[in-house]
C-alpha cells in the first residue's frame, strides 16, 4: 500500500513534467527536481525565510518574471516550497520552504566550498542577503574563532542579520541588530570585500560603500573567522 501511495504521487507530479532520467538513484532524483536552471538559486533566496516574489527578484536580478513563476510553479507542486498569504495588515502573498525544502541547506554548503574553489570563480558578480547568510554558515571555522564571543548585525537594504558567535558556534539568521557588538550597513557585495575580499573598513567607508557602527575591533576578529579554500589549479597547469 505504502509503495502505491509513493507512485500515484509520483504521477500527478509526472503529469506536469517529465522524469529524464529514469533511475532509481536517489541523486538522480534529486537531480530531476532541482537540476534546472534557477531553480536551486530559487531555493537559496527562500533559506532565510518567507519572501515575495518581487523579492525573489531582486535577489536573483538575473532571471525574469516568467522564468521565475514556473520555477516557483514546479517547486510548490513537488512540495519543496508552500505559497501563503501573511496575517493582516500586510496581506502580502509568500512564498516559503516546507520543512523537507530547508533540509536542502547542507546542500548549498556543500556546493558553495566547492564552487569557491573554482579558479574561475568571479567573487564581483551578485550577491544577495541570503547569499551572505549561507556563505558564513559554510566558510566559518571554529578554531579561528576560538573562545570569541560576539553578536555582529548586518543591515542590507530592506533586510537585517543578525550573527551570533559563541564558543566556536555560529548562528545567523534574519532579526533585529539592535544590541549588536557592531553593525555593518551597506550592500552583500561590501560586506563579503571585508570578510572574504580582505578589504580594509576603512577603504569601504571612505568609497560610500560601507558603514560601521559599534565596535571595530570585533568587526576585524569577527572578519578573520572566515578563510576561503585553496583554489584548483587553472586546467593544464
């Protein structure tokens, strides 16, 4: 009965789209449903939580409005992400990761050290909130941060983070910066120069880029948790 169950759903998804692989691989699978173009990106900008899909956009200036509706389509129908209305006032429409959809984040840890080692990696391009969000999760090393103790808000736009390091541990995540050791407020792309550019604070402020409030000295130890690995050499190198 369960193995029925698993292949009437598997139909009704199949009705709308194709399954190219034909292979029980789970990895292949995997491959099916989140293979096509943008549409892990998609996934990424919903790891911080609900967004909109004019949100969407702007995190991902690159992909258009039709491109981006059938992603969202296909992901809601494979039950990856759910759409919803949030509670008066707002009324705004959201869309949001299922509980399965957020167990998808070692993956884009994964992928994005690898991806960094890449020699043709261009650092310059895109960077969205929720792209610094996953970046410090996966490049943080706790042996750098030591016994360092700290809370480091981050305002981006319309949105904030909020990282907090305690014993070698990192949590970051959407939320108020208010009571933060420090406070950085600029765009991703800046606050990625400092951490990962090594880009002096202040280089950045002096060129508009970048704003620091609170204590400095954190800013910099906080800056130094996070090496990038070694680079593949070039092909034929």
């Amino acid at each position: 009965m369960k193995s029925e169950e698993i292949t009437k759903g598997a139909d009704l998804i199949s009705t709308e789209r194709r399954w190219p692989y034909r292979d029980a691989c789970a990895a292949a699978h995997a491959l099916e449903l989140l293979g096509e173009h943008w549409t892990l990106l998609v996934m990424r900008e919903l790891m911080p939580g609900p967004r909109r899909f004019s949100d969407l956009r702007a995190g991902l200036p690159g992909i258009s409005a039709n491109v981006l509706t059938q992603r969202l389509e296909w992901l809601e129908e494979a039950g990856v992400i759910v759409r919803r209305e949030l509670p008066p006032p707002s009324g705004a429409r959201v869309y949001e990761l299922t509980e399965w959809g957020q167990e998808a984040e070692p993956i884009f840890r994964v992928v994005g050290r690898w991806g960094a080692r890449s020699p043709f990696h261009d650092p310059t391009a895109s960077f969205s909130a929720a792209s610094l969000m996953l970046s410090l999760r996966t490049m943080f090393d706790p042996e750098r941060a030591g016994g360092f103790a700290g809370r480091i808000g981050f305002r981006l736009g319309r949105e904030t983070l909020l990282a907090v390091v305690h014993r070698g541990t990192i949590e970051v995540a959407l939320g108020a910066v208010e009571g933060a050791d420090a406070v950085l407020t600029g765009e991703p792309r800046a606050v990625a120069a400092t951490i990962y550019g090594g880009q002096s604070l202040e280089t950045l402020e002096a060129a508009g880029a970048l704003a620091v409030e609170g204590d400095r000295e954190v800013v910099r130890r906080f800056a130094s948790f996070f090496p990038l690995p070694e680079k593949a050499p070039l092909p034929g190198s």
